[in-house]
C-alpha cells in the first residue's frame, strides 16, 4: 500500500512540473546583470566613437527589456485573472520570443563592442537567453504551463505558475537596474 501511495505523489508531482521552470525565466537574467557589472572596467578602455556606440547598444536592450517585462507581468495576471488566455496565449508566448531573440541580438552587440562575447559567463548568458528562447518558440511552453494550470482547476497551482512568471519580470526588472548603473558609469567614462 505505501508503494502505490509513493508512485501515485510521483506521478502528481510530476504532472505539475512546469515546462519553463522558474529557473529558466530567472537565471538568463540574473546571469546578464553579472555579465553587465562585470563589465563596467572596460568603460575606460573605449574610445568615444565606442562609448556612444555601447551608449545606443544599452539603451535598445533597456527599451527591449522593458517590453519584455511587462509582456510578463501581464502573462502573470493573465494566469490568474483570465481563464480565457487559454485561447490566445500563443500569440503571448510567440511576442516574448521574438523579444528575446532582439535581447539576444542587443546582447550580442553590446559585448562585441567590448570585444567579450568569448568570455565563460557571457557565453553561459547566451545559452541561458536560448533556452528560455526556445522554450517559448519551438517547445510551446508557456502553452502547455497555462493549459495544465488553468486545465487542473487547482488555485494553487494556478497561482505557483503566476508566481513563476512575476519573480521572471522582476528579474528583468533587476537587471534593468545594473544596465541603468551601467549607462550612469558610461556618461561619467566619457566626461572624462
């Protein structure tokens, strides 16, 4: 009898895994905001053609990110505030993507501009963005989160998977704030 009991909460909890775990919608972000302070001695080393040059890299990441954090703000009360996102929640997973694809872009340039792409943690950056990336395109996984949460009729689980996606948008959030140190430490570099 206990062993049943075991493998019947194996199952459960196994069917409430979510296809984009928390990790994945943090961890990309929380990766970029080291890449962006560890970056900051090499503001320096720019030439000003260079600093206004990473100037208009940061700010198009800063405009994209905000995008994209309010894209996951409003899928977080969505999942709880609208039983209907259901129908359309493609067409959110599939804006978050293509955001996510210029945030890659953006980073790319950023760090080519310093000449730091082939650094470990940048490099670690980029597959994590990839992964969130390719979740959300090819995989279909905010379809299936939002399917087996508003499918199970379970508040909790309903509520655990907003969570997920709010503590994503904060994140953003975060590292918003290290690109806005970051663009404040430029200015000073170059007034120099």
């Amino acid at each position: 009898m206990v062993s049943v009991a075991f493998l019947c909460s194996g199952e459960a909890t196994a069917q409430l895994a979510q296809a984009i775990p928390t990790k994945d919608l943090v961890e990309p972000w929380n990766r970029a905001a080291d890449v962006i302070r560890s970056l900051r001695p090499w503001f320096d080393t720019l030439d000003e053609r260079e600093k206004r040059q990473l100037d208009r890299e940061l700010g198009e990441l800063d405009k994209n990110l905000a995008e994209l954090e309010s894209q996951e703000q409003t899928v977080a009360i969505k999942i709880v505030s609208y039983p209907e996102f259901a129908y359309v929640v493609s067409e959110s997973s599939d804006l978050m993507a293509e955001q996510l694809a210029r945030i890659e872009n953006g980073f790319a340039g950023m760090l080519d501009v310093l000449s730091v792409s082939a650094r470990p943690d940048a490099s670690a950056m980029g597959a994590s963005l990839k992964v969130l990336r390719e979740c959300l395109s090819k995989n279909k996984g905010l379809e299936r989160d939002v399917l087996q949460a508003l499918g199970s009729g379970s508040k909790s689980q309903i509520q655990s998977l907003a969570a997920s996606w709010w503590e994503g948008s904060e994140s953003v959030g975060r590292l918003r704030e290290a690109l806005a140190t970051a663009k404040r430490e430029l200015a000073v570099s170059a007034a120099r």
